[in-house]
C-alpha cells in the first residue's frame, strides 16, 4: 500500500506516542507542516514532515514505513464487534475501532481515511442504507471498501446500496467472514501469512540483481492493467524480492491485484510468473515480497538450475 501523504492530528499523535495538544503546539510553533481538512477544517499532518520529526531524535519510522489498515465497525451489537476483534486479534497490520450510530460513522470518515467500514443494519438514528448511500456519493471515499450485516433477506438489497460484501446475521460464517474482511483488505490471512512465509523457507533464497518488468492487473477487471519495473534482488522457487518498483502511473491499486514479473536478461531470460502480493514496505522506495501463484514447468526449473 502507498503510504498516504497527510494524517489526522489524533493518528499523528498515536503514531509519534504524544498527545493531541503537543502536535497542536507544534503547529504553532512552525515545527511541523500542515493543512486543513476542507470538509471539517481539522488540521492534517504531512507525512514528510513526521518522518523528518522522527529522524531528527532518532526514533523509530516503522509506523510510518508500513501504515496499518484502519477497520471501523459501526454496530451496538458488543458482540459483532467481538467476532470483529476476533478476527483481527494479534495482526497489528490492522486497527479496528467502533462507532455505534450511522451519524458517527459519517463524521468519522469525515475526518480521516478508513481501509473497511462493517457496517450494521439497525441504528437507532440514521438507516444503514442511507450511510452507504451517502458514503458511495463522496468522491474521497471512493477506495473505501464496505461490508454489511443484515437480515438474511437483505443481503442482495445491500449489495444494491453499495456496499462490496454483505452477511446474513442468522447463519454469520465466522470463517467466511474472515477470509472476506482479509481479501478486501488486501492482506493475506495474519496466521496463514507466518504459515506461508515458513513454507517458501524450504526453498533457498538466491541472490541476484536483475531487472524486471512488472503488470499490475485487477482480478475483477484483468484487462485493466498497470506497467512498471522493479529489481529481482533475491529469488527462490516460492517468490521473489522486489526493490526499486516505480509504477508509470505513480500509485499502486486499491482492489485486489495480481502482479505478471517478467525478467529478459541472463540466467533469467525470457523468465516470467504471476505473483500475489505478500508484503508491501515504503522507506524511500517501494519494495514488495511477492509469492508465485502460477509459473511455467520451464520457468521454475531455470530458477532450479541457478542454485
């Protein structure tokens, strides 16, 4: 995920570990760059200026290199949000929060970006259809992605009001559930990703430094496709390491992609292979781990031969 270029004074705040009216002050005082929200005119933190905030005293950028996903549920069922938190538990690649009324919602993502909103039906004010419809007309909202849950009856009713997936309450498949919230998000399951990664490991990982031409295409809409290039850094018959990619459009898509990495120079020549992405890293250039999901017999037996 390309990290974003502005914070919220609340996110600052949490990212940096000091409260709301220290990053005020500092504003005031000229040390750190900002703007104003047009919608809310709440104050934006740039993203540059917190990285050189946290260079200067020589802490930690992690929080700034890999951005967590941001999951809102709006519910006043505790225990929706309690299979919520479930799902998500130890991955601190994800945030998720709550709100328990449909006008909350909309002033939340006023505010700031959010990944994933699972949404509810039943709010004691505003309708969750009206939520969705109000959220699908913004223009700034237009990457967010929203899953509803709502009588079993409604779910084709709330596929119509907008929302990406949508759950019958009656029979909810935690399981289902959860392989969903994770494919919408981008992200490979939190266990199932250390279980992968361990997997790749019987294979060993080559060292190389080759270029690459990369496709980015969209798996609901493959003829939609993105061009760019990478560094081959490291290989094995599981995946590669991807340093230096640089899209021609300039940004990474916000749906559910697939990368085709293909290398024209020796001892890769005429090499190719469709990947998934594993993990994305942003610290000055964009760097990608990517796992092979369809490879020719030939292809993997040249990386075969390299070792």
């Amino acid at each position: 995920m390309v990290p974003k270029e502005f914070y919220t004074t609340g996110e600052a705040a949490e990212l940096l570990n000091i409260s709301r009216s220290t990053i005020s002050r500092k504003f005031d005082r000229g040390g750190i760059s900002d703007k104003k929200n047009p919608i809310t005119g709440e104050r934006l933190v740039a993203r540059e200026s917190l990285l050189t905030f946290l260079k200067e005293r020589n802490l930690p950028i992690e929080a700034l290199v890999i951005e967590k996903k941001r999951v809102l549920v709006v519910t006043t069922d505790d225990e929706l949000f309690s299979l919520i938190q479930k799902i998500f538990g130890e991955d601190n690649r994800v945030k998720a929060e709550r709100e328990s009324t449909g006008g909350d919602v909309l002033v939340r993502c006023s505010r700031g970006k959010l990944d994933l909103l699972v949404i509810d039906e039943e709010f004691p004010d505003i309708s969750s259809a009206d939520v969705i419809r109000t959220l699908r007309g913004q223009e700034e909202q237009k990457g967010l992605k929203i899953v509803c849950v709502t009588g079993r009856r409604k779910t084709k009713k709330a596929l119509q009001w907008g929302a990406d997936e949508a759950f019958g309450r009656e029979a909810l498949d935690q399981k289902e559930l959860r392989r969903r919230l994770y494919s919408l998000l981008e992200l490979l399951e939190g266990p199932g990703m250390r279980e992968v990664v361990e997997h790749q490991r019987k294979w060993p990982r080559l060292r190389t430094h080759l270029p690459a031409k990369m496709t980015i295409y969209r798996l609901r809409t493959p003829r939609r496709r993105d061009l760019g290039k990478a560094m081959v850094e490291d290989i094995s018959c599981g995946g590669a390491y991807l340093s230096g990619i640089e899209m021609e459009k300039g940004e990474i898509p916000c749906e559910p992609f697939g990368i085709l990495v293909e290398v024209d120079q020796e001892p890769l020549k005429h090499w190719r292979a469709h990947c998934k992405l594993a993990r994305l890293m942003s610290n000055g250039s964009l760097t990608a781990g990517v796992q092979f999901v369809r490879i020719s017999k030939s292809n993997f037996e040249m990386i075969q031969a390299l070792s």
